[in-house]
C-alpha cells in the first residue's frame, strides 16, 4: 500500500497454533484446531521509507517450529529488499514471536539477522518481568544484539527520526511500545501486543496474557479511538485476515473496522 511517501507492506509468517507450552505450531489449513490452544498470525511489516527499509518487528526466526529466518527474508525478498539494506528494526517488545527474527544463528552463534540495522526497543524491556522461557530468548536476543554494537534503546515516548515516534504502551509487558510512523500529513499506527487484531478494536476484554491488563485495555481503546477520529491507519501483528485497517465510529458511539489491502 502506497501511504503517504512510505510503502507498506505486510510479511506474514503464516498461522499458527498455539498451546500451554507456548510452542508456535504452523497451522495446516482444513486441520481441526487442538481443544484449548489459540489461533492466531503473524505478521512483520516492511515499511519502505525515503531514508531506508524499516521492519515492525521481526517474526519468530526460528522459534516457530520446522521454519527459521528464512520465511522472513524470503518475504522481504518478494518486494525487492536485501537483509543488507534494513535500516532499523523496531521492536514493540522482546517476546520471541515478535522479536525471535531479530537473530540467526551463523557457526553456532547468535548474531544479527540485519547486519546494518538499528534495533530500536524500550531500555526497560531488558529486565521487565517475563515468563522463564521467554526470559532465555530474550537475553539471547539481546545479547547478539548488544554485542553487535546494533541496540539502541529508549525511554518512554521518543523520536527516532522526523517520521518515526516510539510510544511507551506498558500493557501487554510493563515496557511495551506502539510505533507512529508520520508521512505526508497521514500517521500509521503499529500496536504490537497492545492492539493486535481488529477485533480488539471492536471489544472490549482483559487479558490474562497481558502484564498490566486493565492498562491494555485502556490503551487499545485509546489508540482505536485515535484512529477513528484522525484517521490513522492501524497495522495489526496477529491478525488471521485482516492485517490492516482504518476505523469509523458508529453511530451508536461504538467502533467498525474498514478493513484495507496490503
């Protein structure tokens, strides 16, 4: 999709099952879903800017079972884009099937999939509070991230150019961001975790996934509400149809979603 000077493409990873063991388990499409996992996508977006190819988030590399980096450089492949020219990674937290792409492995270490990029993360996600499992991958995350002299963290609401804004969320994790990337008087909205899928924007729910779930809640709400009243455009990361979409009020003072094409 053509937005403002920027170029906005979807890179889904496929859809996945998901169980009490947290394992992401790609879905075979016709398969009865197992009694109690969840059933959700994901989705990195490529976003091409006058300045370079900027990711949001980077998929699940090889923490999603039978696949590796791969899928995601192929994705990127199809619209013309070397692993070599991504300028930043932005990465709303350090979960790894949001951040787990961010590294591969290269003769038994863990080092950048993005040689060249910037990873843009809030500085308080490299010790708020995870689950163990989640713990292991982001410190290997981190740590191949950190060495490779290529993590660049910030505090709270930040600008990281003219055309991209950082906004600290907490939420789903205690330093959650959402990204605002700002181009030709239009403003396209990345929730992450807090804001996922449209059908978050048409309820209302607390999560026990969430660190903070009242605080989801309210910043979903929040940022649906944005949108419908200046029409942002919202970018959803586990959507199973629809990963993009602008939002109306109704007239009952409730929320539709206009779903667009990426």
């Amino acid at each position: 999709m053509r937005y403002g000077d920027f170029e906005i493409h979807a890179l889904p990873e496929g859809r996945f099952t998901v169980g009490l063991d947290k394992r992401f388990v790609p879905y075979v499409e016709g398969a009865p879903l197992p009694k109690g996992s969840l059933f959700i996508a994901v989705c990195p977006f490529l976003v091409k800017t006058p300045a370079g190819p900027v990711l949001l988030d980077c998929g699940l590399g090889e923490w999603a079972e039978g696949r590796g980096a791969e899928v995601l450089l192929d994705g990127l492949a199809r619209h013309g884009v070397a692993r070599e020219a991504v300028t930043r990674v932005l990465l709303s937290h350090l979960h790894f099937d949001h951040a787990g792409g961010a590294i591969h492995a290269v003769g038994g270490e863990d080092r950048p999939l993005f040689p060249n990029a910037e990873y843009v993360v809030q500085k308080g996600e490299l010790d708020a509070p995870y689950g163990a499992s989640s713990v292991a991958s982001r410190d290997r995350v981190v740590r191949a991230l950190d060495l490779a002299g290529q993590l660049v963290l910030v505090e709270g609401d930040a600008r990281v150019t003219d055309a991209i804004e950082v906004c600290h969320t907490n939420g789903h994790t205690r330093d959650h961001q959402a990204i605002r990337l700002h181009t030709a008087g239009r403003t396209a909205v990345f929730g992450g975790d807090v804001l996922a899928t449209p059908g978050q924007v048409t309820r209302r729910f607390l999560a026990k996934y969430d660190h903070d779930a009242a605080h989801a809640q309210a910043e979903r709400e929040r940022l649906a509400r944005e949108a419908a009243e200046h029409g942002h455009l919202l970018l959803f990361y586990h959507a199973t149809e629809t990963p993009a979409a602008f939002v109306a009020e109704t007239a009952k003072g409730g929320l539709a979603v206009e779903p667009v094409s990426l």
